[in-house]
C-alpha cells in the first residue's frame, strides 16, 4: 500500500503478477495463487530468447504505454516443483509464513543477473492454467476473464485503494491482447510458448 501511494502520481501501480520477457517488450502473467506465475517465470531463467523480471508483484504503468518495472530480485517455488527444476534448491532462503502452501523463497540475484531485466513494454497479458498436458497450448481469451483474475487478486494487498485498482486493471485489459496459457508438465515447455508468443506480438 506504501508503494501504492508514493507511486501513484506517477502512474505506477503494483499489481499482483509476474513478467517476462526482454527490453524490447514483455508478458505480465495473472491469475490468482497457485496458478503457476511463479513456476512458469521462474521456467524462463537462463532460457535463450526471453528474460525474467519478476514474481508475484510488479510495478505496472499505463501511459505512455503499458510497461512494467521489477520492484524485487526473487521468486517463489513450490516444493513439488523442485524436482523439476533442482537447480534452486541450493538458493532456497525458507519458506514463506504459509507453510501450507509449499512454497520457497529464492533470491535470484547475482546468480541469475545476466538473464533478468529490469523494466520492459508490456505485450500482452497471459493466463497461466495448470493442466496435465504433455505440450503447452496458448488461446485467445476474454479481457473480461483477465480482469475478473488480475482486478481482485491484486486488491486484496491494496486495502484502501479499491476503486483506483479496478479502474487501472480494466484499462490496462482494454489495451493488451490476453491469452490463455495452458501448462505442460514440463516447465520449459512453457518457458518455449511464451517465447513464441512473445515473438508474435
């Protein structure tokens, strides 16, 4: 809520979210806990094509176009997803005050500082879905859907500033193209098809 405030007057907004992508232009992938955000940026680190810039919370603007800017260098990662991708184990700083929710924290940097970015255009919104897919799929989806995911997922960290965030989120879906991300099991599966669709747009 404190950056909510000091940031404001300069169109930023945090939004509750996680971006990938490069300078020239990025993804912000929405969807409520348990999505996959995490897992499915955390995928993208040190594959070629595409960068990470955050996890969970972002700084998001509208004007004079969309863009997003990295507040943090962390990310969080499910316990069961460590099997796949052991190679934050050793980065693992503890788990968050929800034990329950088996997720971890890791502090990318300096280890992944080559391949993250700091802010980029916004491209397009991306709904992660978790399925049990053997090869990720992307779809068209509804800017309706979009806010109806990224409008309350956010709020609930902005007490105080509801009606600024439901006015930011629907312009913000208004502007982008949103799609919908249907998982594989493989996570660089998924890393792949945001590079594909980061291509395209």
């Amino acid at each position: 809520t404190l950056f909510h405030w000091a940031l404001a007057e300069f169109g930023w907004q945090i939004v509750h979210a996680a971006a990938v992508g490069a300078a020239q232009g990025g993804l912000l992938l929405i969807g409520n806990t348990g999505a996959g955000k995490s897992t499915t940026a955390l995928s993208c680190l040190a594959r070629p094509g595409i960068q990470y810039l955050c996890d969970d919370k972002c700084l998001v603007r509208l004007d004079p176009k969309p863009e997003a800017f990295a507040l943090f260098s962390s990310g969080k990662i499910k316990a069961d997803m460590l099997v796949r991708l052991p190679h934050f184990q050793a980065m693992l700083a503890g788990w968050d005050d929800h034990r329950r929710a088996g997720k971890g924290l890791v502090f990318l940097h300096p280890t992944y500082a080559a391949h993250m970015v700091k802010s980029f255009p916004l491209k397009a919104l991306v709904i992660p879905s978790v399925t049990n897919r053997t090869e990720a799929a992307l779809h068209a989806a509804a800017a309706g859907r979009a806010f109806r995911l990224l409008g309350p997922s956010t709020v609930i960290w902005l007490p105080g500033a509801e009606a600024d965030n439901y006015r930011f989120t629907a312009e913000l879906v208004r502007r982008l193209p949103c799609h919908r991300l249907d998982l594989a099991l493989e996570p660089q599966q998924n890393a792949d098809a945001l590079r594909v669709l980061l291509s395209s747009v």
